[in-house]
C-alpha cells in the first residue's frame, strides 16, 4: 500500500511531460532529473525525491507505475530513467530444510534486546557467532567496504516485464549503496541486510555493487558472491541467500543457488526438547474448536503483531497499512491467531492484547517465544501434535488431519485439508523455539 503523496506527485510528473508517452512507446523509457520531480512535488507538497524513489519491492511501487508496468532506475547522480524494466527478483518461499542456532554472541555492545538491532548489528551477531562460516562454508572474513559510493562508467543489460526484450544501458558515476563486504582468503561477499521479511527485493541493491567490485575495482582473481540477508528481529530468525549473477552484463541473470536458515537464542533464556515435552505432558489443556480456527502460515508475522499492539490499539485497517496487505488479511493474524489462543480482543473497532498477550509481548525475545509457544500447546490438538512431533519426528499432512478430525471441530473435510499447513508452520516454528 503506497503512501498517497507518492502517487500524486508520479501522477503529475508523468502528466506535466507530454513527451513520456511518445518515448515510452518509442524506446521504452525516458530521462528525468531528481530536480524536476523535486520542483513538482513541492508545488503539491509532496515529499523528497530520496522518499519519492526509494522502492525496495514491487508493492512499494506507486500506482501509476505499476498500471503502466513502470520502475524507475538511476544512471548518474542526478539523473534517473522510468521505463518498462523489470528490476525485480522473486524471493523462494519453500520451507527450510534445517534450521541452525547460534546463541547471542556475548559481547557488551551487542547486549540487550536484539529486537532493537540494526542491519548492521545483525552483520556483526553473525560474523561473531560464526554464522557466515557455516552459510558460506568459508572463513576469516575481514569486513572491507560499507556506505555510499560513486560508481563509474559501465553498460549494462535489463530486460522488460515480459522478459522478451531487453534494453541496454549506460550508467554514469551512480550513486551505490553498500551494507557490507566480507571478504576471506577464497572470496568476496557483498551483503544486502534487510530487517523486513519479503516476497521480492530490487535486484540492483546487489547487482550495483557487484558491478563496482567487478568493472571499477578490477577484481578478478576471487569470485563475488551476492548475497541477501533476510533479518525477522522478532524472532530472532534469519536467512542468508547466496546468489550468483549467471551473465556479468545481464541485470536480470541473478539466481538463488543456496539458502541457510539459522536461529538466535538468548543465553539465559533456552527451551529443550525434554523441557517442552514434559511442559506439554503435564499442562491442562484447553479444548481446540473451529470457529475462527488459525489459516495463517507466517508466525513472524504474529509477533511483529504483537509487538505493534502492545504499544497501541489498532483497526483491521491501520493492521492491514503496517503489514502492506488487504484488510481482510488482517483478520487471518489478529482474529486467527492471537485471539483464537486468548491473547487479544476486540474492543468496538480496534484489537488490543489482552492481559496475558501483554505479558508475552513485554518479555525479551527468547522468553517472549517461548512462552508463545507454550500459550499454543495449551490448546489439545497443538499439544498432542507437538508432543508427536517431539517423539517421532516431523509430521506429514496426513497424520496432522488426522488429530483434526480427531478434534470434532466442525470443519468440513476441504477446510481441514487447508487449515492443515497451517498447523504444521505452527508447530515447526515451535520447534524452532528449542536448543538441543
């Protein structure tokens, strides 16, 4: 969901040059200044060309862009080019293999709730816990370069929406944002940190850098890997992507080749398997009925939630606005999930946490997932499957349906064999919650 004042102010700059169609349809694109979009957008009191630009996903995208299949592209420091090109990746969304946990590195700067860690603490708990050893399969890494830089003069490749036509493209001098380098003796590693979970990231975070690396610094005698940093404070879960770029010269060549999941846990603050089981063995549970029965995947998403209202009420709506997404997803986190296991309410318009829901919210990471999740093996049907799951090993569908229909919870058989997923993501993640 954009902001209103991107979409006016790209609304009257593509209005006030009556040359844009004409290029757009001849060659695909056209120039524009950051000074000309900055004179309009004042007239109409719009923000900064810098907030006007930044689109770090497709849903970040003003309407009149994504209505006209456009996306806008720097080539100099002060000049940009719109045009029909296709500057984002999809991001794989399969489940992980493994998870690996580190504990939090124990460092007096990096103390504290890490849910306050920018990208670059992130980099620093995972280079001192020796994350980017195992996900790089690599070592002795020395931090190099880091901040804005210039880039020179390179030609470039970027193909259309439709990946039937490419344009070719002349930069000059751009401006080049770099979260961190890591290089080791075997290779070097430009990373992109982001602390949002996403569907899409804007390949030129990666592919820019890289070009500098490649075409100005003339490094050739060590690979250079790209890779995405994909950081979930809340949970204190995170995934590093190694890619690769197949065509040097060729902005849309990028590929995933390898992933690596990994978890940080609190000193002081652990759940093991014998504890979680004998915890579940032991507590009174809750019956599981099917109103309002939980249909989302995305447990990250429910502690973000969380967090949010423990500082304050909100509408379906103002959910729906922090998350980027159709208010009618609103109810599948709020409703499905946090009120359907007693941790908030609706009160008129707006959901609150309620008294418990606050507790769990207001302790430090760890301890915070961890009582979530013996919140939810309260209830029977989580409590004998996490009990299974302990047991015997991971569940298939077919035995997570059949605890369901074992419930009676007045689902129909299609509703059961949907909700099912949901289930399992539920109870791998508490799984993720133990240190063994």
């Amino acid at each position: 969901m954009v902001n209103g004042a991107k979409n006016r102010v790209w609304e009257e700059v593509l209005s006030k040059r009556s040359d844009a169609i004409q290029s757009l349809n001849h060659q695909g694109f056209f120039e524009i200044t950051s000074q000309e979009v900055n004179r309009i957008s004042k007239k109409i009191s719009g923000p900064d060309f810098r907030n006007l630009s930044k689109f770090d996903k497709r849903e970040d995208l003003p309407d009149v862009f994504v209505e006209n299949e456009l996306n806008i592209l720097p080539i100099s420091r002060k000049k940009y080019l719109v045009g029909h090109f296709d500057e984002y990746a999809n991001l794989s969304s399969a489940e992980a293999t493994s998870v690996e946990k580190y504990q939090v590195p124990n460092l007096a700067s990096l103390l504290g709730n890490s849910a306050t860690w920018n990208e670059n603490s992130w980099i620093s708990a995972g280079l001192a816990a020796n994350v980017f050893d195992q996900a790089f399969e690599d070592s002795d890494f020395i931090r190099t370069i880091t901040g804005r830089m210039g880039g020179s003069n390179w030609q470039f490749n970027i193909s259309n929406f439709q990946g039937n036509h490419h344009f070719t493209l002349q930069l000059e001098n751009p401006q080049i944002e770099i979260d961190t380098v890591l290089e080791s003796p075997k290779a070097i590693y430009i990373i992109e940190a982001k602390q949002v979970k996403e569907d899409n990231f804007l390949i030129r975070q990666l592919y820019f850098p890289y070009r500098k690396l490649l075409s100005d610094l003339k490094i050739d005698n060590k690979p250079i890997i790209p890779v995405f940093f994909e950081i979930n404070a809340a949970s204190q879960y995170a995934r590093v992507r190694i890619f690769s770029f197949d065509n040097d010269t060729h902005y849309n060549s990028i590929r995933e080749i390898r992933r690596f999941e990994f978890q940080l846990i609190d000193r002081n603050e652990t759940e093991t398997a014998a504890s979680l089981l004998q915890y579940a063995q032991s507590v009174i549970t809750h019956d599981t009925v099917g109103k309002l029965f939980p249909q989302a995947n995305d447990m990250s998403k429910v502690l973000e939630l969380m967090m949010i209202l423990k500082r304050r009420p909100l509408t379906k709506t103002e959910i729906a606005e922090n998350f980027n997404f159709d208010p009618r997803q609103s109810d599948y986190y709020v409703k499905n999930i946090l009120m359907y296991f007693g941790l908030a309410e609706q009160i008129d318009s707006r959901f609150k946490l309620t008294v418990r829901g606050k507790h769990i919210a207001q302790q430090a990471v760890g301890q915070r997932n961890i009582l979530l999740a013996r919140e939810i093996i309260s209830y029977s049907l989580f409590n004998h499957l996490i009990q299974r799951r302990i047991i015997h090993g991971r569940l298939n569908k077919k035995d997570i349906i059949h605890e369901m229909l074992i419930e009676d919870l007045g689902l129909s058989i299609s509703t059961v064999e949907r909700r099912a997923s949901t289930v399992n993501a539920i109870i791998e993640w508490i799984m993720l919650q133990i240190l063994d």
